[in-house]
C-alpha cells in the first residue's frame, strides 16, 4: 500500500542560486540563471544538474525558433512551450529537439518536467543544458510569488494518475494558485522509517534525494510559503505504533518550522483516516506551544465516488477534486487567490460596511464531520435584503464550552461562547441573492449554535 504526503508553497527565494562565476545569462548552460529550478536539484556538477524526489521541473524563457534539450542518457520527459498542453517523450537522449515544427521568431517559454514512476525518475534524470538557435538565447522567465511544498507517498507523487507527478494533487494545486510547487515524495513511504525499510519521510524531508544517509538540504536555496503534509496512510502495515507516529510526527512539524518560520504548516488528514487522532493530536502539540500557523486539516468528502484507481491511489478526477478542496485552503493561509495570474492581488475588502436589514440574511449551519475529540462545520451566509452586502462580519454563539480551533475562508474569533467570523479578502461581497460560505473546527460535536447576526442585523438559521 502506497502512502503520500504533502507540503505546498513558491516564492522567488525558491530558485537555485547561480553564482554568476560560473555562469553566462543566456547561454543555457544548467548554471544560466535564466533558468529557474524548482524542486531538489542536486547542483554539484555545475554541467549536469539531477533532479530528485518528484514533480522537480524547469522553466525559462528563450528566444529564436527552436530549443532542444542536452539529455546524458535515456529518459522519459514532458515538455510544455509557450503554456501548450505537455508533450510526452520517451526513451530520449543526447540533442532532444523540442520543436519539431519551428516556431515564430521572437520570445518563448519552455518548462521541462521529467517522469517519475513512483518517485524516482524513469531513466536517466540528468539536464546538461539547452541547444538554441545561432545567436538566441534564454530569457529570465516570470517567477511566481508564493512556493508550495507537499510531503507524501505515491498518492502525492500521482501514483496511477495518468501522467503521474504531473496529475497529482500538489501539481494541480500549485497550478490552481499560480505557485511554485514541489512534491518532496515516494512511493510506498511512510511517515516514521521503519525496521523493515520503509522510507520515513521525516528524515528524508530533511535531504537532498530518497537515498538513507544522503545529504541534507541545503533550505536557504528556497523557502516555502506553505508546506502541506500527507503521511501515515503506509505506516500501519509498517507495524508504527500511535504513540511513535504521533512523537514523529510531532517532531516534523518543529522541522519544517525550524526551515520555514513564516510558512502555513498544513497538515492533511490521510483519506483513509489512517493515524488521524494522532495527527490531529501532533498539530495541538505544536500550536500549544506558540506556533499559530499549523493547522489540521480534515479531508472528509474530498475524494468523490469514482476518484479512486484502487482502494487508496486517486484517479485523475480523484486528484482534480482534491486540488479544489485544498486550493482555496491554502490561498486563505498565503494571501493569494486560486486565479492563475499570481500577480494580481484579490481586492480589500472596504472598512466600511452597510448591516443589513434584520431578517434580510439566512444562515445554514451544518456539521459536516465529527470524531472524537472533534467536529467540523460549514456555514453558508445567505444575502436575502435588497441591497448587496460589501464587506461582512457574522457574530453568534457557540455551545457551552465549545472552542474553534481552525477556520478557513473568514478570520475568526472568539470570547468565551461568543464567536465571531470576518470575510477574507476574496468573499467579502455577497450580491443580492447570492451567498458565500466558511468553515472551522471545534473541539466539540455540539451543534446547538444559536443568534447570528450579520454586521449587526439578525440573521434566520437553518
């Protein structure tokens, strides 16, 4: 049984340092800094770049009619110019052209991902440089604001997916949000190394490739804006105790904060539900201690009927629909907003906003899941009035003794029983009619929420 997991996050940070000793803008040579990097390149021979762990890719841009890339030995790729939909080469080496059909003089875009099959490339992942036209050459590509790292198993690597690193989950995600993204996963690992030989990726997070004993990472090379992590569905057949996973896990956690301090930690609940209490129980630990930025992340519902290859690996529609639940998720934690162009910021919502009249909004509140310990619930805010709503604040009160913990899609917080939930940035307008929607996680099943009010004006509850 395969396992995955997950961290998300891209900023320009994410891109290999060049020193500009050994390198010539322009040349395509693997030292150009115009060809940006993303993933864990082992850079150690300044002429022949390796990849490793899946989903690693390079962009640049380039100018002239024809690229061509310098491959040692046989490998397996996907290549995509100027955004066209990837195309899949097989058993290629030496001058690979890339541009059968020469192309319009002028400037062009080239991103090279090579194919992984379950987490180790297929055949000989080494990128010796770029061949352009006489007098052509690369040009610094647009870098993308945010970085997304995921952490997993052959469910993040895209195991059974159809062009497997390229349709999972995490490259979805990435794409949704117009990151930078990586996929720090294997196939068949697991979260804790095992006595069998199990990959625990809580080591292997820490260096340069899969390989026990392997260098460690150098992570001033980039940083990650949100990390997402997607262990424990292989551990139980690796005979991992609770109490280990849990203290393992625990312990991965203050790693990657120790590497990212400003980053969103996410931590996904396995889709089998594997060792959930005790990753939930791994998030309290940390976020007890101070850090306000890793969050539990229930995963019920996610994958639809249909969405599976197996009993564990999703399908292509599997991973499609995963990356629209985690998306938004992610884009509330780092500022961004799932528009592919990253550059353009969503808009503030006003300070200033008008209450409705009473009774002119409709609250339904559900919960959705619940476990021990634990329950999650989405809230959906109906505009009823005449007038549309710019900028919003739902108050209401909680259960007795009822805490959130967690919330996507709205600030929230609270005092004792009562609660209270702001729009982000992106669904502060609710036009007339219309509605918009958040989420949180209580410590509590309890669904006896009474006294909703937006901005002010008494809400009807469902």
């Amino acid at each position: 049984m395969r396992r995955w997991l997950i961290v998300l996050v891209l900023s320009a940070a994410a891109l290999l340092p060049v020193p500009a000793a050994q390198a010539a803008a322009g040349d395509g040579s693997p030292r150009d800094p115009n060809i940006a990097f993303y993933g864990r390149w082992d850079t150690a021979n300044p002429a022949a770049v390796v990849p490793h762990f899946a989903g690693a890719y390079l962009v640049t841009g380039f100018t002239g009619t024809r690229v061509a890339l310098k491959q040692r030995a046989a490998i397996d790729l996907y290549y995509s110019v100027d955004g066209a939909a990837d195309v899949y080469l097989r058993n290629v080496s030496g001058t690979v052209n890339l541009t059968p059909t020469p192309l319009r003089a002028g400037n062009h875009t080239l991103r090279v991902s090579y194919r992984v099959v379950a987490g180790s490339y297929h055949g000989d992942a080494v990128f010796q440089g770029l061949v352009l036209d006489s007098g052509a050459t690369t040009v610094a590509p647009p870098r993308p604001a945010r970085l997304v790292e995921f952490i997993g198993d052959s469910i993040t690597v895209g195991t059974t997916s159809s062009q497997n690193a390229l349709t999972a989950y995490g490259w979805l995600t990435g794409e949704r949000l117009g990151a930078a993204h990586t996929q720090i996963a294997e196939g068949g690992a697991c979260l804790v190394s095992a006595a069998d030989g199990c990959t625990g990726m809580a080591d292997r997070f820490l260096r340069t490739n899969t390989a026990a004993g392997s260098p460690l990472w150098d992570f001033t090379r980039y940083r990650a804006d949100a990390v997402v992590i997607n262990l424990g569905t292989n551990d139980v057949g690796h005979g991992v105790s609770s109490t280990t996973f849990q203290t393992v896990y625990t312990q991965l956690l203050r790693d990657i904060r120790a590497r990212y301090p400003q980053a969103a930690i996410l931590a996904l609940q396995t889709f089998t539900k594997r060792y959930a209490a005790q990753t939930q129980a791994a998030v309290q630990t940390v976020t007890t201690a101070g850090d306000r930025n890793t969050f539990f992340v229930p995963t019920d519902g996610w994958v639809p009927a249909g969405g599976l290859s197996d009993n564990v690996h999703p399908n292509d529609a599997g991973h499609q629909a995963i990356a629209a639940r985690l998306a938004p998720i992610i884009a509330e934690r780092i500022g961004t907003s799932t528009s592919p162009s990253p550059t353009v910021s969503p808009p503030a919502s006003p300070t200033a906003t008008v209450p409705p009249p009473t009774g002119s909004c409709a609250i339904t509140y559900v919960r959705t899941s619940e476990w021990a310990g634990g329950a999650q619930f989405d809230v959906t805010i109906g505009n009823t009035s005449t007038a549309p709503v710019d900028g919003w604040t739902l108050t209401w009160t909680l259960p007795t003794a009822q805490n959130i913990s967690q919330a996507w899609n709205a600030t929230t917080t609270q005092s004792g029983t009562s609660a209270r939930a702001l729009n982000v940035a992106w669904n502060g307008q609710i036009p007339v009619g219309g509605a918009t929607s958040f989420g949180f996680i209580a410590d509590s099943a309890q669904s006896g929420a009474t006294g909703f009010a937006l901005n002010g004006a008494a809400c009807t509850a469902a």
